[in-house]
C-alpha cells in the first residue's frame, strides 16, 4: 500500500485511518494488541514545512512522555552514544562500527561525482551487532536511500518496525533533519520523504485516541 500526501500531518492521518480501517489484529511479544499492516509506504511530497505537525499533536494530549525535540534530533546526528541509549541512529551513521562516516566519506563524494547515482545507500542494521536471537533492543531503522533527481534530494527509509502513532512522527522529523543536513552539504533542496514500514502497527490502547485525531477523515 502506498499512502503519499503532501504534509506529514495530511500523510500521518491517512496512514493511521488505513491501519485502524484494513490492518490484521495480533498479540505481540509483550502481550499488547497489536494491529498491523504489512508492507506499508508513505510519502511527504514536500518535507519542507510542517514536518513537526504530528508531534505538535502528541504534545497536546499531554498523556505520554514524548522525547525533547532536541533529544530527537541529537541522536541521529551525534557521532558518539548517547547516554542511557545501546544504540543511536546517529553512532551507525556516523561512525559505523567506529570505522565508517556513512555520509560525510561515502553520500556527500558519491553525489557529488555522480548526481544520479542510485548507490547512495547508509545501513543502520549490522549483524554482527544485531542478528542475535536474545537481543531485543535492535534498531528498527534498516537502511536510509538517498536519490538527487532534478536538483532535490529525496530520502526513504526501510524500517522493519514502525508504530505509526507514536513512532512514526519522531522517525520523520529525524530523517527531516538528516536530509537539512546532506541537502547543505550538497547545496540542493530538500525533495520528498518516504518510509516504508515492513510492519507499520499501531497499539489497542491508544485507538481512541488515534479516532480522535482521524476524526471525519474520508
């Protein structure tokens, strides 16, 4: 399924109607009600403007701890770990496996001497790391494609797990940031986002609350 808009608020609303209208309920791992869609695409057309919207939204209830915007941001664009994290995006894509700057030595020469590569590709999941039966604490983020075509830079992620509700709008702004960053560095504009989501889910608990924000949505 793809859903694409134009806002990551008009995009965000849609997602979660189609999840709460077409998914499969189940019991995961932790006993929670879980009701999935598998394979699931979504796009922001412009990833310029109002990118902030969901978690605005998520703000307002003021029911849940949701992580400062600063915190959200820092931890995918610092190098070293961030205390009380096992794992960063920022540490993968930066200093993967303290070897590797994913963009800095690799996108940013890459599209520089061939725009219309489609090599410009970052993994985040290493297995030596990761491909462990008896660790829970994985990364969800798999690997971020970085496409320059006509003079914008578009960016999509593959995540293998995805909560929709409370996941997906830190999970944006993120790669929002991390397209700011490669876009000045490559001096071009920003284009789309898009994520596609192996398993896009959202949680029993909070489906009042997500009929709330749908409201009338067609």
């Amino acid at each position: 399924m793809v859903i694409r808009e134009k806002t990551a608020l008009e995009v965000w609303k849609k997602s979660l109607k189609f999840i709460m209208d077409k998914g499969k309920d189940f019991i995961d791992t932790d006993g929670r009600v879980c009701r999935e869609s598998l394979n699931l695409y979504i796009e922001i057309t412009n990833s310029s403007e109002g990118i902030l919207k969901p978690i605005e939204i998520i703000e307002d209830f003021k029911k849940w701890f949701y992580p400062p915007r600063s915190e959200i941001a820092n931890i995918m664009l610092l190098k070293k770990l961030a205390p009380g994290y096992s794992y960063t995006p920022g540490t993968r894509i930066f200093s993967y496996r303290n070897k590797l700057n994913q963009i800095d030595d690799f996108v940013i020469p890459l599209l520089k001497k061939d725009p219309n590569s489609r090599r410009a590709v970052i993994s985040l999941w290493d297995p030596l790391n990761d491909a462990n039966v008896h660790r829970k604490d994985t990364p969800s983020m798999i690997s971020i494609d970085f496409k320059l075509r006509k003079g914008k830079l578009n960016l999509t992620m593959m995540i293998r797990s995805n909560d929709i509700f409370m996941g997906w709008p830190a999970n944006v702004y993120q790669l929002s940031i991390l397209q700011k960053d490669v876009c000045e560095k490559l001096n071009v504009e920003s284009g789309f986002i898009g994520i596609f989501s192996n398993s896009a889910h959202i949680f029993k608990d909070k489906f009042d609350d997500i009929k709330e924000i749908i409201g009338n949505i067609k």
